[in-house]
C-alpha cells in the first residue's frame, strides 16, 4: 500500500537525500556573537553626545555627531541611536538638545530670564 500525502512517497533521490546524516558543523553551530557589541553603562551614549555637543559650540549634523560620539567611546554606536536620543530629547519637557533644521542640533540652554535692570516703562507691570 502506498501512502499519499505532501512528503510520501518520494521519488528514489530525494528519499535517498533525506536518508543522508546530518553533520553539524561546529563553527556554525556555536551561537555567533558580534565582538563589537559592548555593554555600556545606561546613558553612555547620551554623556558622550552631550560632551560633542559641548565641544561644538554651535550647530552639529546628525552624521558628524555619530562619527565624535564613537571617536569619544572607542567603539561602534549605532547611527540610528545617536538619531533616537536626539530626536527624542529635543522635543518633550526633558529636553537636552535643539534642532535648528533637518539633521541639525545643537546643545539646549534654556531662555535666560531677564534682570530687573532690563526691564523698560513700557514692560513695567502696574499692579
């Protein structure tokens, strides 16, 4: 009797093929891990960056940023990352960075109130 299915009754080759022993492998078996993937310390990346952008001064790329933030840690930062923190910390009531344009930041100061002495006349209130 023979029996029907997907995966019965095979032709001679491909039974013979399935009748092979598998050899695995030890290189390719053994999980693979990346040398450049490192533990860091939370906020590593977000220190470095703010140190770049102190170092800058003025208004950085994205990309420049990203190359100053590895050259600062001495190993690889995912781009996507440096994209992430700056995105997010530069928009919401934690903010730590100001974008001028696309792909443009800088570090945030934040408005500087203004001294008794500046206050004119015309800005006084008169309660």
């Amino acid at each position: 009797m023979d029996l029907t299915g997907q995966l019965h009754n095979l032709p001679k080759p491909v039974e013979y093929l399935f009748s092979l022993p598998v050899q695995a492998d030890y290189e390719t078996s053994v999980r693979v891990v990346k040398p450049w993937v490192a533990k860091r310390r939370l906020g590593e990346v977000r220190d470095a960056m703010i140190a770049v952008l102190r170092e800058g001064g003025d208004y950085i790329r994205v990309a420049d940023i990203h190359a100053r933030v590895e050259q600062k840690l001495e190993c690889p930062v995912s781009y996507q990352h440096v994209k992430d923190v700056l995105s997010n910390r530069s928009r919401n009531e934690k903010q730590l960075f100001e974008r001028k344009g696309y792909g443009l930041y800088r570090l945030w100061v934040p408005d500087q109130p203004k001294s008794a002495d500046a206050v004119g006349p015309s800005q006084t209130s008169y309660l």
